[in-house]
C-alpha cells in the first residue's frame, strides 16, 4: 500500500495540499523554479526544483522510511496475512481483491486448507468476487473490513462459499477483536 502511495498517489497529494493552501491564504510556493534550502546559503540553489525536493527528499524517504520499519516490525509469514486480508476490504467493491494474495494467505493455515481446498477455494474466490461486486446487493453498503466481518458472522447465507468463510473466520478472528463496531 505505500509503495502504491508513492508511486500512484503524489498528484493527488498535491493537489490536496494546494486546496488547503487556498482555502486558508497560505503561500504556495512554485513547484517548477529551483529549489533553495533553508540550512544553506540563499544565493547557493540546489541542482533540483522544487517539486523534485518535495517529492525525493521528502515524500519518498518518508514512505522509503516507514517502509523500513514495517519490515523491520513484520515477519514475511505476518505480511503476507496483512496483504491478505486487505485484499478482502470491501471498499470501492472490492478494489482491492487479489486472488493470488488471498491464496498465500491461505497457505499459512495448512491445517484448515489442504491441496484439494487450495484448488477449491481459488475457484471458489473467483466466483465470490464476481457474486460481491456484481451480484449480491447486501455487499454494496459495507465500509471496511469490520462491516464485512459483521456480515459474515451474522449472515451465513450472504456468504456461501464454505471455504471461503473457513478462511475468513480464521482471519477475521483477529480483525473482531480490535474493530469497534
């Protein structure tokens, strides 16, 4: 997700910061014109602009920073689950689904998904997402990882595929237990 924010997300970015700045009369400063330090001398202008500044020295060895750290706090077996379950976030339908993630993910819990459930399950992903996105009307309204979690424990119907609930619970286990519903 925050290679994502630094790669995709910087216009959007700046032109959020632009909005804050108009409405409430703060200089903008001009992005293309040479970039100036503060700690040096302002006669002496960087080999960059401004947005190259902003951009390099300080969005992306912000992101590149907290990238570091997240490595340095998860194991690969933990990421993995992470990037599993956000990929099963309802939000803007679905965006985020990946089947391949959600398989890894699945591949941690050898007890609960042996070879014949990881085929199962793939094909199984693959109609559910269809069925959420497009199908199925009581997925449209969710906002989170926690409105979906509701939804599967209250509503087994709403969420046919035994696999897919199997994995689900033995993710979600962890989501209900810190979502403040």
């Amino acid at each position: 997700m925050l290679q994502k924010l630094r790669k995709e997300e910087w216009k959007s970015l700046i032109a959020t910061i632009s909005a804050f700045c108009i409405k409430y009369d703060i200089l903008i400063p001009h992005f293309d014109e040479p970039y100036v330090s503060s700690l040096s001398s302002r006669r002496k202008t960087a080999d960059c602009s401004v947005i190259h500044h902003y951009w390099v020295d300080v969005f992306c060895k912000i992101i590149d920073w907290q990238i570091q750290e997240l490595n340095e706090y998860f194991d690969e077996e933990t990421t993995y689950l992470l990037h599993g379950i956000a990929c099963l976030n309802p939000i803007n339908s679905f965006s985020s689904f990946d089947i391949r993630k959600i398989m890894r993910m699945a591949e941690l819990y050898p007890d609960d998904f042996d070879e014949f459930s990881m085929g199962t399950l793939e094909n199984q992903l693959a109609i559910y997402i269809i069925d959420v996105r497009y199908v199925d009307e009581r997925f449209s309204d969710l906002h989170g990882l926690c409105g979906l979690s509701k939804k599967i424990s209250s509503d087994k119907e709403a969420f046919k595929l035994s696999s897919c609930i199997s994995l689900s619970e033995t993710c979600f286990a962890s989501v209900r237990c810190h979502c403040i519903c």
